[in-house]
C-alpha cells in the first residue's frame, strides 16, 4: 500500500496562556508531503514542566520511529510500544522530583506500507473524517473523567461538553511511574482520496463540535482556507490549541493485497460507544447526507413509551369486551 498526502498544515497557538505547553512534530511549516509521522503532546504541569513533558515525549517518539523505521516499510505496533517507551526513558531523564509532577497526554499518527497505525494517550484527539460521506469514521476516546461518567451512566452523553469535570483527565505519561500508562491503538487500513486525518489538543475544541468540524473540513475549499478558519474558530480559546492536517492525495493498493482495519470496531473509537445515531430519511432518498445532533435527535424513548399506550389500551379494550360478553350469557 502507498499513502500520498498532500502537503501537511500544522497549528501552533499559545492562546490566552502565559506559555506553551503543547508540542508537535514536525514543527508548523516543515512537514512535506514525504511526511510519514506526526505527533502532537499536550503537557501540563506548569511553567518549564508541562512544555519540557510536552517536547520531551514528541521528539523522542518522533526521532525513535524515524531511526528505526522497518524496510518492508511496514510499521507493526511493537515498533510503537518500543517509541513509546524511549520516550518514557527520555521523560524519567528530565524529572525533577518537584512536587507538581510534569506530564503530558499523546497523538500520533503513522503512515506505512500497511495503512495507518495511530495511538493516544489522553484527551488529545485524532479524528479520522471521510469527505465523500460527509462523516466521521473515528474520533479517539478520551481519557477522561467525564469519559468515564458517561460510560458508567452517571452523567448524559449531552452534559459531557459543559461538566466542571471536563479537564480531568484519568491517563496521561509522567515521568517515574513504576505501571507506565499503555496507549490505545488503532489501525485505519481503508484510507480513501480526500480523507482527512486532524489530530488536535483539547484547546482546539473548546468552540467547536464534531459536527461544525465535519462541516468546515467537507467545505470547497482549499487546505490553507480550511486551517485559516480553525484557527479563526479558535481565537477567543484560552487553552493552548495545536493540530496537524492531513489529506489524503491518493491511496494506492497492489491485486489482492490485505491490510489491517480495525477503526470500524475498536473500543478506542468514541463513535462506538456514543448514543446510536438514528439515520437522516434524506440518507434513504439518496439526498445530501446531514450529521445527526443531540438537538434534532429523533426521541426514541417516547415512541417506545407510546407504543406501550396502545398496547395497554388494546388490552383494556380486549378485557373490556370480553367481560360484556361473558354476563351476556
């Protein structure tokens, strides 16, 4: 398999912060369309902790990949575990044993001769989007503790957006833990012309939802008018916000060769385990497919309420005329 993309658009915003803890890699304005990895760390801790966590993390993945790159040109997932845990090594060198502890969530995404292996860490987000279906096909799971609310039904899928709880994350790499933290791993081997791949950090999202992202990346526009408008989106965003934009040029597939996809089953993808989205009838009329939200949602649970009404009522009538029937006689 070949993967061509054109060439990636990266954004690199401090926000209203004092400073900036997010890091990727490559840095905005290097990458080539000969690109095949790309991180993006979100750090925390503070001043000179989270952005040393931050670009600590994505340049030691991002070297160790490269140095160590297959030459069947296939990338397995051992290869990421192994970068993964350089970058832990590098992260322990760097701990200060201070006691706010740095640390850093992980994006990164990996094109190869077998598709494209991507791996999180955190509330940093990959987002796998199709143009010419106007729809997502993975977006990561967050490790968060809203994430894990809602799983456990504590809270509705609609208040995981406006919870206090919402920057609480339950995963992160931090230097000196004896249980490092594993990532989830995805494997997305059914890239399509004009897919786009957006990974991004939190701060990216505080103005905009899945289905305004899908609107301004399914627009007729160019790469540059689409990351000119993400950065528009976010002006007013007081976090720290960083992406990578991918589009994918052209995929190219040898007779009968196989690939890995996983994205359509994976846990790891948020799109699985949200409320069922009910399909839009201008999807069964062959008409312009529209996303589904919370608001315009069809309200299954009052149909299957007023079902149970007629139910009951036939039986009361049943009853009703089978007792007449019965002091007839």
């Amino acid at each position: 398999m070949r993967i061509k993309i054109y060439r990636p658009l990266g954004i690199y915003e401090i926000g209203h912060r004092d400073n900036q803890e997010d890091s990727i890699c490559p840095s905005v304005g290097k990458a080539s369309s000969a690109e095949r990895v790309f991180v993006l760390c979100d750090g925390m801790g503070g001043h000179e902790h989270g952005e040393v966590a931050s670009q600590t993390v994505s340049t030691a993945i991002y070297d160790y990949i490269h140095a160590h790159w297959p030459d069947d040109d296939k990338v397995d997932d051992r290869l990421i575990y192994d970068a993964i845990n350089a970058a832990y090594e590098a992260l322990d060198a760097k701990d200060s044993h201070s006691v706010k502890k740095m640390g850093t969530t992980l994006t990164l995404v990996v094109l190869h001769g077998g598709g494209c292996t991507a791996a999180h860490i955190g509330d940093s987000r990959i987002y796998h989007l199709r143009t010419a279906e106007r729809r997502l096909l993975y977006r990561s799971r967050d490790h968060s503790l809203v994430t894990d609310l809602f799983l456990s039904g504590e809270i509705a899928y609609e208040e995981m957006a406006t919870s206090p709880k919402r920057n609480v994350i339950t995963k992160a790499m931090l230097p000196g833990e004896d249980n490092r933290v594993r990532p989830d791993i995805v494997h997305i081997g059914h890239l399509q012309k004009d897919d786009y791949l957006y990974l991004c950090s939190d701060g990216m999202l505080e103005q905009m939802d899945d289905s305004q992202l899908v609107d301004l990346l399914c627009a007729q526009d160019s790469d540059e008018t689409k990351r000119q408008r993400l950065m528009e989106a976010t002006t007013a965003n007081g976090d720290n916000h960083s992406a990578h934009l991918i589009h994918i040029q052209e995929v190219i597939m040898d007779e009968h060769e196989t690939v890995v996809d996983d994205e359509g089953t994976a846990r790891c993808n948020f799109l699985n385990i949200r409320p069922v989205e009910v399909e839009d009838k201008a999807v069964e009329d062959n008409q312009e497919p529209t996303t589904v939200t919370q608001e315009n949602r069809p309200d299954l649970t009052r149909k299957k309420d007023s079902s149970w009404m007629w139910l009951l009522l036939l039986a009361v009538m049943v009853a009703t005329f089978l007792y007449v029937m019965m002091n007839k006689g």
